[in-house]
C-alpha cells in the first residue's frame, strides 16, 4: 500500500501542470485578439511585424504636394447659350453703348450668336483699319498662283498683324497688285468676293485722309470662321494665318482680366469719332471661338470688351472648371450707313 503514494503525487502534479499551461495558451490569445482590436485590424488578419513592414519613405509627406494621378483641371468657357447670351448682352452692354453689334462663332460646332442694338445685322460702321485679315489671305492666295513668294509677304505679314504696322498693311496691297496700290486694293476686294464677302476698301491703312474705309461686324466674323475651317485659302494657309493672328499679344483693351489659359490673336481698331472695332479669334484649353464686334462709342469700347468678356466667360466670376480633354481644333451689297456714305 506504501508503494502507490508516489503515483498519486505524480499524477497530481501533473494534471496541474497541463492545467497551467492550458491557462497560459487562453491568456496569450486573448491578449492577440485585443491587440488586433485596438490597431483596428479584423481578428484573424495577419500583422506585419517589423521585419516585414516596409522600409520608411526619405520624402516627408506633403499634403500640398500634386498628386501624380490627379486628373488636370483646365478652365473652359460656359456653354454658349443664343438666348441667355443675348439677354445677358442687353442687359450689361447697352448701359455702356447706344449702339452696337456683336457676333460669335463656335466653328467647331457651328453655332453663331448675333446680338445688335439699335444696329441692324448688316449695319456698316467706319473704321479704317479692320482689313488685315483680307489683306493677309490674299497675299497668301497669290502665293498660292504663283504669283508671289512667301518670302516676299512674310516679314510684312508678320509687321501688319502682330505689331499693327499700317505702312506694311499698304506695302502688302501694293505687291498684291503688282506695285499698285489700286489694283492691289481691287485684288483684295475680289479674294473677299470669292469667298462670298463684301467689304468696303477705299484707302490705305495708314492714310489719314479721304474716303474711309467700313467694317460690318458679321463680316469679320465670316472671314475668322473659314479661317478656323481650314478654308481660308488652303488647309494649310489657313494653319499659318491662324498661327500668326494668335501671336498677337499687346496691351489691347481685350487684354484686360484674361486668364493665363486663354490666348488668342485680335484686329482692333478704336479711334476718336469713328466706330471702334474688332474681330479675332479666342483659344481656351478646350475649345475656340470667333469674336466680332462693331460699336458706335469709341471711347466706351473698353468697358463694352471688358464687360464682354466676363459675360462669354473669359474672366471671373464666369470661369467654371472642368476635367475635359483638349481637342484637336483643327453676303450683302453694303447698305448706307447713318453719313449717307456709301463704303462700297
């Protein structure tokens, strides 16, 4: 009987043992399970350990920094609407001047706005030096004949268009008309008539006396819309006239609150007692548009552009933003005007 004790004492210590290490297994897993809870990972989820997680970033984090995946925002212009257009030109323009005429082209989409008041749409205005344009694409349609070379127009064109140099518009027409102003003039006045528009050219640009020379608002924006076609002389003419208009960056009164993501290229002319003017075209990131505009107050041309602007959506408060990509953008006898003078 002495004999058995040990095994009592045996067994004994060793159900305690297993107890203990049973006790030990439950501990350790509930302390696993809270620690996965309070780091916010699903109970049953693997953690990297430190010999797993990867290596720190040398570039600290900067929440200004660009993110290399965001999409480009780019400003583009509000869609051109014909009657809130309209009604949002009665309503700021007319305050500024008595009389006026205005014309914008998509020529993309081919839609055309043309808004007046106390103008008629084929109203002619005085302004004598609105024909640069004309002037540049026939010079460019003689290249074309043969009739001339581009080396002899270029530096003139260049002159005429982006610094406004009248005295190059009137060397242009001479050469035009093989040394005669006339005949050039004439030439200039049939490349318009072909292309199924009329226009009043009855003196030199850089005169300053005798008969003037007449603008209709729908006729810029006739020229600028086949120029922005490709169909202005040629596909490839029209591509370099348009290059060279939009060149033509200066402290014009369109100049006036542009955003930096919008270029484009204008003809203005803005005299004392004449009309002021201009036609040119506007390229946003998304798309381009023609503008044509006539007034009868010189001296409010500035407020009228400046107030034209904001309203197509060229500056604040208009501009919307957009995440759009940027696309591949590839006729009336004159009437008698208010002097009973006739600009034909």
């Amino acid at each position: 009987m002495t004999k058995k004790k040990p095994d009592i004492f045996l067994g004994i210590t060793m159900g305690m043992t297993v107890l203990a290490v049973l006790l030990l297994l439950v501990i350790l897993i509930v302390q696993k399970s809270s620690g996965n809870k309070k780091s916010g990972v699903p109970s049953g989820q693997t953690v990297l350990d430190s010999t797993e997680a990867p290596a720190p970033s040398d570039e600290t984090d900067d929440p200004s920094a660009p993110s290399e995946t965001t999409t480009p925002v780019v400003v583009d212009l509000k869609p051109i609407d014909e009657k809130s257009l309209k009604a949002e030109l009665d309503d700021n323009i007319e305050p500024l001047s008595s009389q006026w005429d205005i014309v914008v082209v998509d020529p993309v989409v081919g839609t055309r706005i043309t808004a007046n008041h106390l103008v008629g749409s084929d109203k002619w205005m005085e302004a004598n030096k609105m024909l640069p344009v004309f002037i540049m694409a026939t010079a460019y349609q003689k290249v074309a004949d043969g009739t001339l070379k581009e080396d002899d127009i270029a530096n003139d064109i260049k002159a005429m268009i982006v610094e406004g140099d009248t005295e190059a518009a009137d060397r242009l027409t001479a050469l035009i008309g093989g040394g005669d102003a006339a005949a050039g003039m004439s030439a200039v006045k049939e490349f318009a008539s072909n292309n199924g528009m009329t226009i009043s050219y009855n003196r030199a640009l850089s005169a300053t006396s005798g008969r003037p020379n007449y603008y209709m608002a729908s006729i810029g924006a006739d020229v600028l819309d086949k120029l922005c076609r490709g169909e202005l002389v040629s596909k490839e003419a029209s591509a370099k006239m348009r290059e060279i208009l939009c060149t033509k960056r200066t402290t014009e009164p369109f100049d006036t609150g542009l955003k930096s993501a919008v270029s484009y290229g204008f003809i203005t002319d803005i005299e004392d007692k004449l009309c002021g003017c201009t036609m040119g075209i506007v390229n946003t990131p998304t798309r381009s548009f023609v503008i044509s505009i006539a007034c009868y107050d010189p001296k409010t041309m500035e407020n009228v552009l400046a107030r034209f602007t904001q309203i197509i959506g060229l500056t604040e408060p208009y501009f919307t933003q957009t995440q759009t990509e940027t696309p591949d953008i590839s006729t009336t006898e004159p009437t008698e005007v208010e002097t009973e003078v006739s600009p034909a």
